[in-house]
C-alpha cells in the first residue's frame, strides 16, 4: 500500500479541510500495567481494559466486524466498516488481515454510533478530555498514550512512554474519496459528540506531536474506535 500523507492542520483549517462481560480476567504485563479483559458476546473477540482515574477503557481498538465495504463506499447515514489497505468486501479475508489484528476495523461515523458492545459506549469528546486531563493534560497526553518503542510509530523518544497501558497505535483512517491514509503516521478514533448533521469531532495523535489533539470531520471518513464502560 502506498502511504498517503494527510496535512496535519489547526483546527479551525483542520475542520474546513476534513469539513458487560462475559469472562473478565485480571493480567499484569511486562510493564507491570494490570488489564483486565472483556470479551465481546457478539462475536468473541477479547479485549485489554484498563482503569484511568475514574473511567474504564479498552486498551486496544475494536474490531467488530458485521459486514466489509470497498474504501471507495461512503456514506454519513448508512453504517459502513472497513479494514486497513483492504479494498474488497469478502468478510472472511477482511479478518484475516494483519491489519486488521493489529489495528482494528475503520467506522464511518453512523457505524461508531452502534458499535461498542453491551455496557460500553462510544466516548463523547468530553469524556476524551477527561483521560486527557487525568493524565496531565492534553498537550503531553499523546506521548502518554501512544504504544513505546519503534514497532509501529518508528519514532524514539523518551517521552512516550504508554504509562498508562493504554497502547495507541497509528492507524490512520479511510478518507471519503477511497484512500487509506495516515499509517504509522497517526491514529485517529471517532467521538459520539456530533457537529451538524454532516460533522462531528474524531481524537488524534500524531507521531510527531506529544498532544492528544481534537478535530472535525465529514462523517464519511472511516477512523478507530475506542469503547469507554458505561
């Protein structure tokens, strides 16, 4: 796949430009982080989570997949999945995708709307700055955030450092038009707080920026998700 690279703008130019569980289990990793794990009913996919001050968080995007579109299908009504540099619609090979193991499914906005599983939601933008905020701020909340070490970001520096387990990785998203963009570039996640009725506002981390970044978006594009407990 050919790396697109997508113009990391202010917001203001930014917001024109892309205009319960069924088996927990306790696990500590190598970094000490203690996860528990969830296990979603619909498809028995298993997940890392996490607490962050008050809130629980999947420590991984989801990747629940009812159906696979081409990148070239888009809509801000109709709910639509896809899988990183995947560009068919055969569900079985979708899955099989490195990565869609690694990085998860893509969502257009309405699909976001309905994805998390039973007793998680979709994080409202609000409730994004509160991780932020718990762990010292947005501007450093990125470098917080992001997985160490060069297997996916390719970036060293000592001030990311995943404190928090909470392992984002750049995934980059699925743009309207039908390119896949952004990978090991950055990572961009879904909010359920809504604009108008053609945006609403996504998370991104950059691999060169140490903040944890708000914007909006068409909701046509197809970014990761990140469920929070209810």
């Amino acid at each position: 796949m050919k790396k697109q690279k997508l113009l990391i703008l202010p917001l203001a130019t930014l917001a024109l430009f892309m205009s319960f569980a069924s088996g927990c289990s306790k696990d500590d990793d190598e970094n000490n982080k203690t996860y528990e794990y969830f296990t979603d009913p619909r498809d028995g996919v298993s997940y890392k989570t996490l607490q962050i001050g008050d809130q629980v968080w999947m420590a991984e995007n989801l990747r629940y997949l009812p159906m696979v579109v081409e990148p070239d299908s888009g809509s801000h009504i109709i709910p639509l999945y896809y899988v990183l540099a995947y560009e068919g619609n055969n569900l079985n090979e979708a899955k099989a995708s490195e990565y869609y193991k690694t990085y998860g499914t893509l969502y257009n906005w309405a699909a976001a709307q309905q994805a998390c599983p039973p007793g998680w939601h979709l994080p409202t933008e609000a409730e994004w700055m509160q991780l932020a905020d718990f762990i010292g701020g947005a501007g450093t909340a990125g470098d917080k955030l992001k997985e160490s070490g060069t297997s996916h970001w390719g970036v060293v520096s000592d001030e990311i450092t995943d404190e928090y387990g909470f392992t984002a990785l750049p995934g980059g998203c699925c743009l309207s038009n039908g390119l896949f963009d952004g990978l090991e570039d950055f990572a961009t996640w879904w909010t359920k707080t809504e604009i108008d009725t053609a945006q609403a506002t996504y998370i991104l981390i950059t691999e060169n920026g140490a903040g944890l970044y708000k914007g909006q978006s068409i909701k046509e594009h197809g970014f990761s998700i990140r469920c929070v407990k209810d």
